[in-house]
C-alpha cells in the first residue's frame, strides 16, 4: 500500500556509550533513538548520520521494512512507479517517484529496483535493505522496544528522561532533547457497496458456518441463540446482502499502537476525525511530552486527508524538516538558508515552483519562505518549512524575518474535492490569467507578509485558509502539464506581483537602457545597481568591435595597422583581434536586445 505502521522518534543529549556484555543491565545511552527500521525511521537516521549524530534505530524484525513482507496482502503497492517523465532535472522527477528515499547515492532510487508503475511489496524490501546497508546506518535489528516511560530528572533540559525498554530486559536512556468495483458494482457484475456505519453492523455465523450481515440492534438480547438471531431479510427478502458469505475480510486499515508508551508520556489520539494517530503539534513533536517526536505514516493526524505525508513520498519530506529543526534546537545549526540579490527573485521562485519535489508533495503543509533583507536589495530562501510554524520561524531558524517575507505554497482549490463535490466538473479548470485565483488543481500561492505573523493570527486564521490572511497574495494560473514558465499567463503576473510588494523594478536591462536610467532619474533598477554601475557585463571581444567596425562607430584600427605594416609604415604590427578590453559602459548589452518580461 506504500504504507509503513508509523515510527517514534525520542531524542537525547547525553554521552554515548558502547554497550558492552558486562554491562548489559546498566542503561545505555544514546544522543538519539529511533524506534522502528521502516522507511521514515531510515529516512531519520540517514539525516542523523550525515550530521554526525550519535543515534541508534531499533527494529523487533531481523530487517528493515518488516511491514512491507506482510503487506499489502496482494504484494502490490499503490504508490507509483514512474521511471521516465522526459526530463533529467532529479529533483523533479522525485515527483513522480513516490518510493525513493532521500539521499546523495543515486544508485539509491527505487527506479533502480523495479520496472513496474505499481511496484512489488517484496521490492520495497530489497530496497529498504540495500538503503540501510549501502549507507552503514546503525541499526539494531530484532530488538523489541516493550514499554516506553517517561523518568523525571531535574538535569535535563526539560525535567525528563525517556527509559527504552526491549524485550529483554534491557533498559535505553533517552534524554529527551528534543476503481474497478465501482465499474462492477454499476454494471451488477455480482459486486456489493453497503453503506452504512460500521458501529450499526455484526457479522453472524449460521448453523453450517455461513457468515450473515446483520444490524447489532438484532442482538439486543444476548441471550438469544446464533439460530434465533433476526436477519434483516426478515423484514425485507429483498434486503441487498441477504445472500450468506463464506468468508469476510477485515480491511479496515490499522491504529496506532499506544500499549507500549506509559502513561507518564500523555500520548494520546487525535481527534475523532483522525484519532487513529497520535496528537501531534505541526513540528511532529507530541503535544503530551517535549522531546517526543512522531514520524512516518503514524505523524499523519498533522495533514490527515489533506496532504501525503502518510506516504513514502510525503514523509520523506518532513523527516527532513524534523531533522532541520532539531539541529538548529540543540547543536545550533542554523535552517539551511541561501542568499541572492533581489534581482533573483522571480527566478527563484520559478525554479522552485517547477521543480521541487517538497514543495510539490507536501502541499498546504511544507512551504518555501523568502526573507527579505534590509533596503530589499537581496533575500535569503528556506526551502520547506513547516508552514503552520511560521509564528515561530525565527526561534526555530536562527534567521531573521524583520523586512518583510514572501511564503510561497502549493495548494488546491477549495472547491478541489470533499463529501458531496464533483472532482469532474464542468467548467473545472481555469484558464485566463485574471482567473487564476479559481484555480481549482495544484497550483503555486505567493503570499507577502510585511510582518512575521503573531502565534494568534496563525491559530484564528480564517477558515480554509493554510496561512494568516496577508498583505497580498499571488495564485499563479494552474497548469495542465504543471509547468509554469509560459511567459504571459504564468511569469509576468508572477514578476509584476513582486514588484508591486517591493516597490521596486526587478527587469534584466539592456546596457543603454541603464545608462538613460543614470541621465533621468534618481534612482536606477536593481539590476542596474548591482551590474551595470559595477561594470560587470560582457568584456569587448573581437565580434563586438567587428560590429562596431561594421555598424560604421568605430574604425579598423586592425586593417590599417595591416596596411601600414605592408607598406612598411608600421613594421611588425597587428593589433590582436581576440584580446579582451575593459569593457566600457555602452560596449556590452548586460541582458539582451530587448526588455525582459
């Protein structure tokens, strides 16, 4: 199902130890413990591997992914496959390869593994072994963690221990730093949809051991024997699911295990909409203990029914943004940040919203954030931060968002899908530009804020809304081929957006242009500031004085010093066409012939 059983993560800050048989009853101790070897706990370790992390991962299986060597049942898996989309650009490929976990060794992709769109269970294993193997990540296999409790020491940070307890005995302290049947079912092809809540419904077992659906309302009376039990056919023979069936499926899905965590860590479930994962705040830390994380499938009560990140290709993701968080937390690594000149902006924004792969999976949850610097003359870029956390970005950073900042998001349209809404209706895409904010499929949302938003105006944002509402907001017209670099519909608006919210002009200009811009006003574009009034641009070669030759501005020199030399006026000289010049203010075009839109 592409689907691991979910993963908890506790953290520590203490020595690290090696665990040796003479001490095999004294509690060992590890910076971070990672509890269960699936693809999210994998994902986790190889972060903390790269940090050089003191970190262990335990696992009850003698391998990694046990999950996926039971299930699916029918051995394939739902998440895809796609091995050739026409482009070579890795980060975009990711996606559509929902399998792949992240990291530097590009014989580590599952296109690798496998040819087929829906790959086979037993292929996730071979690739989750290969993963931890190839990368040496510290793994202790066939060991069961039995019980998690929480020890209350004044000496950590925040007034607790986390005590790991495996099947042995053997005690780890963690100091708590941180649609076919639907064809069918029309067609009356002999399959069934009851729609009905489970609670109203019991399976019963007549006399020669046929299983029968019935109301539990019909089992009032306890005392009634299985034979004396009504059937719903009794009232109506023509009841749908009158016919005895000789076996029943239980497919309900799972929930999380909470048997093995001690009460004293107030882990509890969701809400009733997903109370089947634990509570968790949108750092994926537990709002019960601090310290405790949740990740994989089981983190999924953050975007339940709203995002991936209970898949493969979504919780990759945020594995990395827990792993960002917690090294700026507790060994003050700054949020991996690059800088750029203002001029870069739309260009950016661009490459990210046509290429990321983060951005693209994790919609409405992980966002790209662009701080802007003072005077607006450069920016720095967050990619995929958290977005609900944006309150708290500068504690959680390290980085500053005191000039004002652009959120750049993915989402759908609010009319997208839901109970009772029509993914296929008429009139469903958008295709005008000044439509673009009825978008109703995946699209890029540009969001400026002047301020870092409060922690109240991002819980009582308005309803519907991912983020606060802004000073001004950008959707860029969705894409059927979601590629969006056409340069009417999706790059000027996007550019002249920008601007509007900078003030500023953000074009690529021409030599000349920049140079009438310095006679008649006060002040120049960026892009003249930053190029052409610091002389950089292309240097004259000899082509460009052939032209100027040609175009009849300048005289050539290199023709009359060969004419000379020939009459003997001149000995030895011949000016070397190709030796560059310092460029002069009108020698070189810094962009091209034209504006750029």
């Amino acid at each position: 199902m592409g689907l691991s059983p979910g993963l908890l993560l506790t953290m520590a800050l203490c020595p690290a130890l090696t665990l040796h048989p003479a001490e095999a009853r004294a509690p060992a101790h590890r910076d971070y413990c990672v509890l269960g070897a699936g693809p999210a706990g994998l994902q986790m370790a190889y972060f903390l591997q790269r940090a050089g992390r003191d970190y262990v991962v335990f696992e009850r299986a003698s391998g990694p992914g046990s999950f996926f060597t039971r299930y699916p049942r029918h051995r394939k898996l739902i998440s895809i496959n796609k091995r050739y989309t026409g482009r070579t650009n890795a980060e975009f490929n990711l996606r559509h390869d929902w399998n792949s976990l992240l990291s530097h060794d590009p014989r580590l992709l599952f296109r690798r593994y496998s040819q087929a769109y829906f790959p086979d269970a037993g292929d996730m294993v071979r690739y989750l072994g290969d993963f931890a193997g190839r990368l040496g990540l510290c793994v202790r296999y066939n060991t069961t963690i039995a019980h998690v409790t929480l020890d209350k020491d004044r000496r950590a940070w925040n007034g607790h221990y986390f005590i790991l307890t495996d099947q042995k005995g053997q005690e780890y302290r963690c100091r708590a730093v941180n649609n076919g049947l639907l064809d069918t079912y029309q067609l009356k092809s002999l399959d069934g949809l009851l729609e009905s809540d489970l609670t109203d419904l019991a399976v019963v077992k007549d006399p020669k051991g046929k299983l029968h659906i019935t109301l539990k309302f019909y089992l009032e009376d306890s005392n009634q024997s299985a034979e004396a039990i009504p059937l719903p056919q009794d009232d109506s023979d023509n009841f749908a699911m009158r016919v005895a069936y000789d076996r029943v499926i239980r497919c309900l899905g799972w929930k999380f295990d909470f048997s093995i965590f001690n009460k004293s860590l107030r882990l509890s479930s969701g809400s009733e909409f997903s109370k089947k994962y634990p509570l968790v705040r949108p750092s994926y830390e537990s709002k019960g203990s601090r310290g405790l994380f949740v990740l994989g499938t089981a983190s999924h009560s953050v975007d339940y029914r709203k995002s991936a990140g209970g898949f493969i290709h979504g919780f990759r993701y945020t594995v990395r943004a827990v792993h960002r968080l917690l090294e700026h937390r507790h060994h003050g690594v700054a949020w991996p940040a690059t800088e750029h000149p203002i001029t870069q902006l739309t260009s950016s924004v661009l490459r990210r919203v046509n290429e990321a792969s983060g951005l693209y999976q994790m919609f409405s949850v992980l966002a790209d954030v662009v701080l802007l610097k003072e005077n607006g003359t450069a920016f720095e870029y967050l990619e995929e931060f958290p977005m609900q956390m944006l309150a708290q970005l500068e504690a959680v950073t390290g980085r500053q968002a005191r000039h004002g900042l652009f959120v750049i998001n993915m989402e759908y349209g609010r009319n997208f899908s839901g109970p009772d809404k029509d993914v296929f209706f008429y009139d469903r895409s958008v295709g005008y530009t000044e439509d673009a904010w009825q978008s109703n499929f995946l699209h890029p949302v540009i969001y400026y804020y002047r301020h870092l938003p409060t922690e109240q105006e991002v819980r009582f944002r308005p309803a519907d809304w991912p983020l606060p509402r802004p000073a001004a907001i950008h959707h860029i017209l969705e894409d059927f081929l979601t590629d969006w670099t056409a340069p009417v519909s999706h790059i000027l608006p996007l550019r002249r957006f920008l601007e509007n919210c900078l003030g500023t002009d953000l074009r690529s200009f021409y030599a000349e242009s920049c140079f009438l811009f310095a006679l008649t006003r006060r002040k120049l574009p960026p892009f003249c500031q930053q190029g052409y009034l610091r002389m950089q641009g292309l240097v004259g070669t000899g082509s460009l004085r052939q032209h100027r030759v040609e175009s009849g501005l300048l005289q050539d020199y290199a023709a009359a010093g060969k004419r000379r030399e020939d009459s003997g006026q001149w000995p030895g000289f011949r000016e070397p066409v190709d030796q560059p010049q310092a460029p002069g203010p009108l020698d070189q075009p810094l962009n091209s012939n034209r504006e750029e839109l």
